[in-house]
C-alpha cells in the first residue's frame, strides 16, 4: 500500500555535513520513493547551506507569507533543489531573522542559538502551511531531529480539523541529538500563542531536551529509535508510551528500509 509521506528534517545530506540524521534521512526519501511512496520533504535552509553549489532556488508562489512567533511577524520564504542523482525534490523553510546566520543551532563557540524555540516554531508553521498551499494531504508525517518536535503538536491540535491533515499519522524518530541546558524559558507560552490548548503544555515550564522528547511523544502515532545511542531517560519515556515502536537497527541490515515501510502501513 503507497502512502503519501511528509518527511520533517532537521539535516539531510549532501546540504549539510554527514551526520548519523543527515544520512539517514537521505537515504531514507529516495528509498521510500522508490517504493512507490509520493513524498514531500522539508528542512530548514541554514546560512551555512551553499545555495549556488545546490542549486536553491526560490519558489515564488509558495514565498511572501507572514508568520507570526510571539508578536513578531516574520517573512516565510520558501526555496526548493533536487537532490542529484536522486530524482528527490527538496522544500527549505528560510527566513531572514532566523535562518541567515552561517551556522546551523549553535554559534562558533557552541553556545546554543537562545531563539532556537521561536525558529522551532516558525520552521514547523513554515513547512505546515506550505502542505497547505501545495493541497497535498499527507497520510504520515515523519519528524526527524528535536528541532521538527513543534510539529506533531500543531498537526494535533492546530491542524487537526484542516482536511489536508485531519487524517494524517505522525512518526517521531529519536537520534542522539540532545543540547545542554533548556530552551526559552517562554517556549511553552509561545506554543500556546499559537492556538494550543493542552494541559501537556505544562511539560515546557522547563523545556530541557528531555522533557521536549517527552512532550513530543505526546502526539506521536509512533516512535521509530534511529540511533543506538538515544538518550537512555528518553528511551525508556518512549518504551514505556504505550506507542507503536520500531526500535533500533543498523541502516546496513537487510530489509532496512522495507522495515520503515511496513512500520507506515501498520500504523495507518
């Protein structure tokens, strides 16, 4: 059975160095294409990201929107560029105010960015309503990377009537990705600004990578653990949900991405 599937990236390859997410993630759109699957796939366009190297180029009908994070309007801009060889199509969220700054989520001295909460948020609105004005309606949306964790929220409860979304199932995969420390104290607010109403707001009044996992689980038809080295409080959240779980295994076995596959087809 062919699903409709929205990948949520916070790194892909070859834009942005090779990582354990940034390969996966590469690997993972072509194959699902080549499945059979209509894939969509989203990430944020980073300063550091050389767009005449990749080709990016803006697409004008789905630029020009505004969105407001905490009072603040900011442009929605939206790039789009083929992986080569690939014959998979990629859609970057940009935005002058959160994403022209030549890094990615830390400075040079790796100090956590202290908006990265507010460019959570405009990447998760950016990539939702672009789904809109293209009328595509996916059937799963995957998350990859904390910095995709505002999306599982908003498709749940800000979305949940849209048609394009009303049916959707949302995949959360957990890498070793956790950062030091917490997030804006306000991000919960700030959540909440945008139309949320949910008691499990409460799991931000301290938003640590952990409970950030937490809250995200939250919303989450399914949990795939794409790292073998998951933060081991996380994990346990994530065995201990009750959620449809596919744990971890090397991107090398047999029948690797075919396991990926029947995990969207059984949650559907």
């Amino acid at each position: 059975m062919a699903s409709k599937i929205l990948y949520v990236c916070q790194q892909i390859a070859p834009y942005l160095p090779e990582t354990e997410a940034s390969k996966l993630c590469r690997s993972l759109v072509q194959a699902m294409q080549e499945r059979g699957n209509e894939i969509r796939t989203f990430m944020p366009r980073y300063g550091c990201i050389n767009e005449r190297r990749h080709q990016l180029h803006e697409v004008i009908r789905l630029s020009g929107m505004n969105l407001i994070i905490d009072d603040n309007d900011h442009q929605l801009i939206i790039k789009v560029a083929s992986i080569p060889a690939a014959r998979v199509q990629i859609y970057f969220i940009d935005n002058d105010d959160y994403f022209s700054r030549k890094a990615i989520l830390h400075d040079a001295e790796g100090r956590e960015f202290a908006d990265n909460d507010e460019r959570a948020i405009f990447f998760a609105r950016g990539v939702l309503e672009t789904v809109k004005k293209l009328r595509w309606a996916p059937t799963v949306v995957h998350c990859h990377g904390w910095f995709a964790g505002v999306v599982p929220v908003y498709l749940k409860k800000v979305f949940a009537d849209d048609p394009i979304f009303r049916d959707v199932k949302v995949v959360v995969s957990l890498y070793d990705d956790g950062f030091p420390g917490e997030l804006d104290k306000e991000f919960g607010l700030k959540i909440a600004g945008e139309g949320v109403q949910d008691a499990n707001l409460s799991l931000l009044e301290r938003p640590s990578y952990e409970n950030l996992c937490r809250f995200v689980m939250e919303y989450a038809d399914g949990i795939i653990v794409a790292s073998p080295d998951v933060d081991a409080k996380v994990l346990k959240l994530a065995r201990r949900s009750g959620k449809p779980m596919l744990e971890y295994r090397s991107p090398e076995e047999d029948g690797f991405f075919d396991n990926y596959n029947r995990f969207y087809e059984d949650i559907q």
